[in-house]
C-alpha cells in the first residue's frame, strides 16, 4: 500500500521515517483558514482533513493508499499563536508563554483508498507544555538561533527550544507535529503495516 505524507514538515517527516514507515510527500495547497470561534481540537482536525483530502483528490490514486495529513496549533489562554512574522512578534510570543502552561493540539487524518473504497479516520490529541520562566536576555538568544521562525508559537521543542520548557503532560510527539502511536495504530488496524 502506498503511503503518502501531505505535509512538507521536515519534523514530520523524521517522524515517519523514525518509525520505519517507506512514504512519499507530496505537500498541500489546501486553504488554511480557520473559523476562530471553533475549538482547537476541531481546527486542527478540519486543516489535517483539508490537506489529506487535497493530495489525495489532486493524486487519485489507482491502488490501495493511505495520505496523512496533519495539523498542529499552539493556544494560551484562549488565543492561538500561530508562526512568528518577525523578531518582535517571536519575542512576544515567547514573553507570553515564558513560566506558564499552554495547549499544543495536533489533528490527523488518514484518508484510505483500500480495497475500492474510500474511509477516513481523523483524530485530534492535546499536549499541555510548562515553559520555565524565561529571562529576556534567553529569548533574546533564543531568537537569534532563527529557530522560532518558522514553528507556530515560536518554538521547537525537538531543537534547542527543549530548554525553554520544564515539563509536558501529553504525548510528546503531539507537541512535535504527529503522534506517531495513533498513526501507527490506525496503520495497522487497516492492514497497511504488519
């Protein structure tokens, strides 16, 4: 069965491979604009949907094949802090976040061509992460790594962001950008992996 990454993430893409899954990427350019008054478990699941359902309806695929799609948000109280548009924008963020709690959802969508029909399985999974209290002189440098850029809430985790924080309670890989066991499962509920 081909397996098909609909996301250009490079974190997501280490993921699967980290798994020992063999895929293809081939990235959306399905609409990501959201209705801001739905909750962040429903946007991240209707944006994973969107882009699964892009690739696959642009790639019909003529034999059995499963297209991942996915979503991550950052929330704090409430507001969802998408990726930084510049230095100040970052450092506010961090500011922000910096000795408090906040929410990173991720959304997944597994859309399956098997067996001459067509199934889709979305979940959404929520992780909260502790940031340490943040000096201005460590965002600052932070910053400067050009690391927070080009992540939503200004941060990496997986990359020298792993000091900012001081404790997670989810599943790390949701805060990564794909919770590789739910995938994994799925894969393997419908026969795509042994």
């Amino acid at each position: 069965m081909d397996i098909i990454l609909a996301s250009g993430s490079p974190r997501r893409f280490e993921l699967l491979k980290q798994i020992g899954l063999e895929f293809k990427v081939i990235t959306s350019e399905a609409d990501e604009n959201y209705d801001k008054d739905r909750s962040p478990a429903d946007i991240v699941m209707e944006l994973s949907l969107r882009k699964a359902e892009a690739v696959f309806t642009d790639n019909l695929p003529h034999k059995d094949t499963v297209v991942i799609g996915s979503d991550t948000i950052v929330v704090h109280k409430g507001s969802i802090l998408g990726k930084p548009a510049d230095r100040d924008e970052a450092f506010n963020m961090l500011t922000e976040l910096s000795g408090d709690v906040h929410q990173v959802y991720t959304g997944v969508t597994l859309y399956y061509f098997k067996d001459n029909r067509i199934f889709i399985e979305s979940f959404a999974d929520k992780a909260d992460v502790h940031f340490r209290k943040l000096s201005e002189k460590e965002i600052k440098k932070y910053i400067d790594s050009g690391e927070p850029m080009d992540k939503a809430g200004a941060y990496g985790i997986q990359g020298k962001g792993a000091i900012l924080v001081e404790k997670i309670e989810g599943d790390f890989y949701t805060i990564v950008g794909l919770p590789v066991v739910r995938v994994y499962e799925s894969l393997e509920k419908n026969g795509v992996i042994d």
